[in-house]
C-alpha cells in the first residue's frame, strides 16, 4: 500500500503542481524576451538620434574645412595680388633710377600692358633702346619709342604708350603671343635690337 500510495503521490505533484512551474518558467521566458525587445527597440529608436549627431558633426567638420580652405583661397588670392600690384611700383623705381620723364607712368604701363595683353615690360625696355627712357626724343613729340621711325607726334606720354601697344597688338598680335625676339626684325633694322630690349626688360624684373 506504501509503494502505491507514494506512487500516486508522485502523480498527483506532478499533476497538479508540475504545470504551475512550467507556467512560471514560461512567463520568465516571455519577461526576459519582453524585456529584450523593448531594449532593441529602444536602441533602434536611438539609433537615428546618433546616426543625426555624427552627421551633424560631419557636416560642421566639412563646413569648418571649406572655411579653411576658402581662407586659403584667399590668402594665395591676396598674395597674387599684392604681387601684380608691385609691377607699378618696381617700375616706377627704375624708371626713376634712369632719370626717366616718364617715372610717374608707371600705372599707365602696366594698365595698357594688361589691356593688350603684352608683358608689362615690354614698352618700358622698348622706350629704353629707342629714346633711354623718354630722355631724348623729338622735342614735343613724346615719342619714347621710336614709332614711325621717330616722326610720330603723340599728345602725351599716355598717349604714346597706347597708341604704340595698341600698333604692337594690330600688326603682330596675329602672329600669337608677343615677344620682342618676334616683333625685332620688323620692329627695327639693327638685327640687336631685341638683345638689347631683352637686356632692359631682365633689368626691370629685378628691380628692387
């Protein structure tokens, strides 16, 4: 009767109280997978959050790096600048060291060379073989650059500089960019003119 007795006493546990542990577990299991899930989710709703700041962040990284570099620009810009600027001046300054009248030129130059697109020596070293500067040129003439083999009268030193660039860009100018060494032979008989104007224009860009 013992044996029995403990037998059925093990069913009847398993019966009635088995079931009850099983829902326990499950419902730990469903606590735990409740809980993971609303972790993922909140996570996933995190997510976009950072994904925005780290973009934020790349994009005022970027933006910093465009005001750098436009900084850059600029200074490389400014620099260029002050350097074509200088042209009138260092000009002026050999104009001047040769005692020519025409020192106070040097702007004109430097403006007319650019409209013609002709090195902006090119007329000062001209007017330095043909006349030594505008110091000895047909009285009133103002013709430093022996055009029209000196017999040109020009209305003043202004004058005589565009009008000569401007002759210089209609005759050769079609002949592609403008040197002395390719005007020379047409510009002058003495077959060293373009030396010499060479000589004068290195002596202009190294004016200090």
């Amino acid at each position: 009767m013992y044996f029995t007795f403990a037998n059925y006493e093990r069913k009847f546990f398993l019966c009635n109280f088995a079931p009850i542990q099983f829902r326990a577990i499950m419902i730990n299991i469903f606590i735990r997978a409740t809980a993971m899930a609303v972790f993922a989710l909140t996570a996933l709703l995190a997510s976009p959050t950072s994904s925005q700041n780290i973009s934020l962040e790349a994009y005022e990284l970027k933006a910093s790096n465009l005001v750098t570099q436009k900084e850059e620009v600029q200074l490389i810009v400014a620099k260029i600048v002050a350097k074509e600027d200088s042209r009138a001046q260092t000009l002026k300054k050999f104009l001047s060291a040769n005692a020519s009248p025409m020192a106070n030129e040097a702007d004109n130059f430097v403006t007319i060379a650019d409209t013609y697109n002709l090195d902006w020596k090119l007329l000062p070293a001209i007017a330095g073989v043909e006349s030594t500067f505008g110091r000895f040129i047909p009285n009133g003439s103002y013709n430093a650059y022996g055009w029209n083999n000196g017999k040109y009268y020009f209305k003043n030193w202004l004058d005589a500089t565009n009008s000569v660039a401007m002759g210089i860009k209609t005759k050769w100018g079609g002949r592609g960019k403008i040197s002395h060494w390719k005007i020379g032979p047409y510009y002058a008989q003495n077959p060293l003119w373009a030396s010499r104007v060479d000589r004068f224009m290195k002596l202009i860009e190294t004016q200090r």
